[in-house]
C-alpha cells in the first residue's frame, strides 16, 4: 500500500521534471556582419538598371568600367577610394595619370566621389554626402569586409533623363 500512496507523487514529479527539462531554447538572432566602408578601396564595377543610352539610338550601356575600358580609360580602376572613421571620403584621382584624360570617368567621380565629401554608416545602409552636405545619396551596402558593393536608385540615368536607375559600386579592399 505504501508503494501506491507514491506511484501518484512519483509520476507528477517525472511529468515535471519532463516539462520543465525539454523547455525549448531560444536561438541566437541571426546578426547581420557589420560591413563598413572605412579603409581604402579600388572600384572593380560600376553598373547601371536599366542601360545608360549615352547618346540617341546608342546601345545601353550596363557595365560603365567595361565600356571606359573599350575607350582606353582606365581611371576609375586605377585610383583608390578612401573612407575615414572620421567621416570623410576622397579619391586620389588628382595624382593618377590615368585620370588626367578621363572626361567620362569624371562623370562618375563628380557624382560619387567629389573632394570633400562625407559619409555616415550603419550596418547595411550609408549616406554619401556632397561637400558642405548640399546633397546627399543613401546607399545599401552588401557583400564581406572585403568585397563591398554599395547600391543606390536615381529618379534620372547619368544624362539626367527622367529614366529610375539602379547604380551598382562594387569595390575591394586594399
């Protein structure tokens, strides 16, 4: 008789113990690798969505390093992009020799990449601001520390026709 007054307490504490041993564990969140821009980097693209129609009847162009390439400008490809953890960005365009001759490169250079220019970071996002901050582009930025894209939309293409462009960066680090 002693046996059965106990069966009872015995399987409530099994039951308990069982409930309270499979609790269930919560999973880390899945964290998001901060991708910064600070250090130097070489631009290894630059691509336009839709195609840029540089002049009437032309056949778009996505791959704008590939068509400077064609034309014998090699400037964007050989300067180095600086980011600062100060907030400040520049080029050195001004002493590559490449860059001396680059009329279209320029186009890029002077929309992005203009001497005292600023930026602020979070993880996945950055605003690239023009000097004084008179204008500004935010940007997402994806890949790893050592390859960076970073990817903005534009209401106009670069002849600033009224045509919505996706602009590509892509750069890796030096």
């Amino acid at each position: 008789m002693y046996t059965k007054q106990r069966l009872p307490l015995l399987w409530v504490t099994l039951l308990i113990t069982l409930l309270v041993g499979c609790k269930k564990t919560v999973d880390p969140a899945v964290v998001t690798p901060s991708l910064s821009l600070v250090g130097n980097w070489k631009i290894t693209a630059v691509t336009f969505t839709p195609g840029w129609v540089q002049y009437t009847n032309a056949t778009p162009i996505t791959d704008y390093v590939a068509h400077l390439k064609g034309k014998g400008e090699t400037c964007l490809t050989d300067i180095t992009v600086s980011f600062t953890s100060a907030g400040v960005y520049s080029t050195n365009a001004g002493s590559t020799a490449s860059c001396s001759y680059a009329a279209d490169s320029q186009i890029i250079l002077n929309y992005l990449f203009s001497e005292g220019s600023t930026f602020s970071e979070t993880d996945t996002q950055a605003t690239l601001y023009s000097k004084n901050k008179a204008s500004s582009i935010p940007v997402t930025k994806s890949g790893t520390s050592q390859l960076l894209t970073i990817q903005f939309q534009s209401d106009e293409d670069l002849s600033s026709n009224k045509i919505k462009t996706t602009y590509s960066v892509t750069m890796v680090r030096q």
